[in-house]
C-alpha cells in the first residue's frame, strides 16, 4: 500500500528511527480524532446553561451535603487524580465494590456507573448522594439545605423556580423499603411531597451535569500528531498505535473519538481479591435502569420521546450481559490509575500485560468475550502500547474550573 507522508523521523539517544503509516494506518487514526463536543442530552434543558454549571460546580465540591458534613462529589473525583480517586474501590462514609470512573470527557458517554444503571449524567449524581456507603444524604435533606443557604438557593431558584416549603416533611427520607427508617419516612410523605422532593433532587443533579459537561481533555499529542504536527507524537506511540489499530485489536471495543463503543464486555478480569465472579454487572444494570424513575422516559426528564427515551424502549436484558462493564475511554487513562471496576491493575503497564497474556482471566459460564485472545507480545511491544496510551492525555481546561467557587454572599 503507498504510503503517505506520515513517515517520520525522531531523534532518540542520538540514532534516528523511522516510523512509517499506510493510507489505512491514517483512515483508522482520523476516526479516533478530534474529540467533538460533548454528546447533548435532550433530557436536562439545562445541560449547556453557564448558570447551571455555575450552580453545579458549588455543588460539587459542597461537603455539606452529606451525612457527616465532610464527604462531596470532589472526595471521590480530584482532579490531579484524573477526576478519579486513586482507589481500588471507592470510599466514602463506607467502601463500595468498585472503583470510582474518571469524569474527564464523562459527557461523551450514553450510559453511567459501570454497570450503566442510569442513563444520564443528571440520574449518575443522585446515586452517590443518597447511596449510604458514599455521601449517605437524602433529597429531604438536601432541599432544607438548599434553602437554608442563600446564595445556593438564590441560584437554584433563578433557575428552577421556588424550592418547596418543607414545614410538613419529615426530617430525613429518601425511597427505600419500609424496614429502612429513612425509606419509611419516605412512605409515610405523600405523593406531592415525595414528586416535590425527587423534583429538587433531579434539578441538583441537573446542574451538576452542567458543570461536569465542561470537564474536557483534548488536544492530546496524538490529535496534535494527525492536525499536521509531526513532532507530537514520539516513535514509541506511533509504533503503539499501529499495534492499537492492528494485531491488538483493540479497537474493536475502543473505538471512535472517545476511544469506547459505549457498550459493555466481559474480559475475564478476576475479581479484586480472587475468587469466582459474583457481579452481575450489566445484567442487573438494564434491570434498574428500566425502573429507575430519573430515566429519560421519567416524569423528572425533559425529553420523555427523545433518543434517549428511545434507547430505554429498546433495551433488553440478557444472560450475557453477566459479568459485563461498561468500555471505559481511553482518553487520559494514564491520568486515573488504578485501572478496571475494582482497580485490579495499578499501572497502565499491568493492563497491557493482561491482554499480552491472559493470565489469571476468569471466566462465567460461556459468556466470557469470545474475541479476546493472549496477544503475546514483546516487552518491547508493551511498551510502545503504553507509550500511545499516554499519547491520549489532553489538555486541561482553565484551573479555575478545577477548584470551588468562592462565596458571593
């Protein structure tokens, strides 16, 4: 195949080396680049408000809106951690079972957590604030917290109209079954109380959405290298992709600008710890996004027809789907070690020797990925794999982004 003018020439430790790409090499590479705006998502209205994203970076850094006072969205994704933990499995008022994702790009996604039981960010950020083993808080309590603060409810009514009285509502409560005290006090509302207080809860993680929207890393020195900059992209990483691309595979699952089909896969990855696999993973997923009330087909979406709600109307549950985690992008993944659901491997270097062999993979029933063979490769192929890996780490946006906002009292 006649080559391009991809052929460079890189000086390393005196000796060049050249690296060349064929006409395919380089159709495979632009499907992967530049990273487009964020997906839009029909189901917030507010997604793209500056308002919004305003009132949602308070609100992510905001530890008061836990059970304890010391635990926000911020405690489980930090910025110089890749937006992610550095843990195994996160921790919070107590330890989950699995690791916490980075948000870097997190708008590209259609489906949330790892096992994709929600299907928008808005739905993702009221999980954690009322699951007890993270920030253990409830919608009731959020909404007197909200209107006990005045520029938190000053913003948030500018956008959402006037928070609810709560003179009649009890102290704590969110949906859960009656043997909890908090889902019993729930039961005990009334069903204008409890559509009041959900609506509040949708509108929090509505702008929460909003500011993760802006949570971008491009311009990596692999898009640099396809926009024309020669010099962007080491031999290395030149030499990873074309094994990316090629014997590896390994965009059969990482694919398009996110580097992620958006789908979910077993790949045998054993459980933290050893033993058999027990996590249903994607197969309890699609059961409880169907029946989660903040799904886009829900009274709380703004888009109850859209794509979205389409997606849910054809959305089936499977055997196969056992064992099954959402693709993770690979963008900026050199930024959010340690890798996997549960943090299994605690370099970039482990995965990739993984795949080369295998070793360790376990397997439920017949549903392990049929496609997923050892790829043997070299040390030095290792290498130059982890080297493209960490040719996808993007720019940051502005710091200012990245920290709380200070009080305009």
């Amino acid at each position: 195949m006649r080559l391009l003018a991809f052929t460079l020439l890189a000086v390393t430790l005196g000796t060049a080396q050249e690296s060349t790409w064929s006409e395919r090499d380089v159709a495979r590479a632009k499907t992967h680049s530049p990273l487009p705006p964020p997906r839009p998502n029909a189901t917030n209205r507010y997604a793209d408000d500056p308002r919004a994203a305003l009132l949602g970076q308070r609100l992510f850094f905001d530890a008061r809106f836990s059970a304890n006072g010391a635990i926000a969205c911020a405690s489980c994704h930090v910025a110089d951690l890749g937006y992610s933990d550095g843990k195994s499995r996160s921790t919070g008022l107590g330890r989950t079972e699995r690791n916490s994702p980075s948000l870097w790009n997190v708008a590209q996604q259609r489906w949330f957590f790892w096992d994709g039981r929600v299907d928008s960010l808005w739905a993702q950020a009221v999980g954690p604030l009322e699951n007890p083993s993270e920030m253990g808080f409830d919608r009731v309590a959020l909404t007197r917290a909200l209107a006990s603060e005045p520029q938190l409810a000053r913003e948030y009514e500018a956008l959402f109209g006037k928070l609810p009285s709560t003179e009649t509502w009890p102290e704590h409560a969110r949906p859960g079954s009656a043997d909890d005290p908090l889902g019993a006090a729930w039961l005990a509302m009334n069903d204008e109380d409890r559509r009041a207080a959900t609506r509040v809860a949708a509108n929090f993680g509505k702008a929460i959405e909003a500011y993760e929207r802006l949570l971008v890393r491009g311009d990596s020195p692999f898009d640099r290298f396809l926009a024309g900059d020669a010099a962007a992209l080491s031999i290395e990483a030149q030499r990873g992709w074309t094994l990316f691309a090629g014997r590896g595979n390994c965009r059969s699952c990482h694919s398009g600008p996110n580097f992620s089909d958006g789908e979910f896969h077993n790949l045998g990855v054993p459980p933290l710890g050893g033993g058999k696999p027990e996590d249903p993973a994607r197969y309890a997923g699609v059961e409880r996004v169907l029946a989660d009330p903040l799904n886009a087909c829900g009274e709380f979406s703004d888009a109850r027809e859209g794509v979205a709600a389409l997606a849910l109307k054809t959305l089936e549950r499977a055997p196969e789907n056992f064992g099954e985690y959402r693709t993770p992008s690979l963008r900026n993944v050199a930024l959010s070690a340690p890798y996997m659901h549960q943090g299994q491997f605690r370099t970039l270097a482990e995965v990739v020797r993984f795949y080369s062999t295998l070793e360790g993979a376990t397997q439920v029933g017949h549903h392990q990925e049929q496609v997923l063979q050892p790829l043997q490769l070299s040390e030095g192929e290792q290498r130059d794999l982890v080297a493209f890996l960490e040719s996808l780490t993007g720019a940051p946006p502005a710091s200012a982004l990245l920290a709380p906002l200070p009080d305009q009292r």
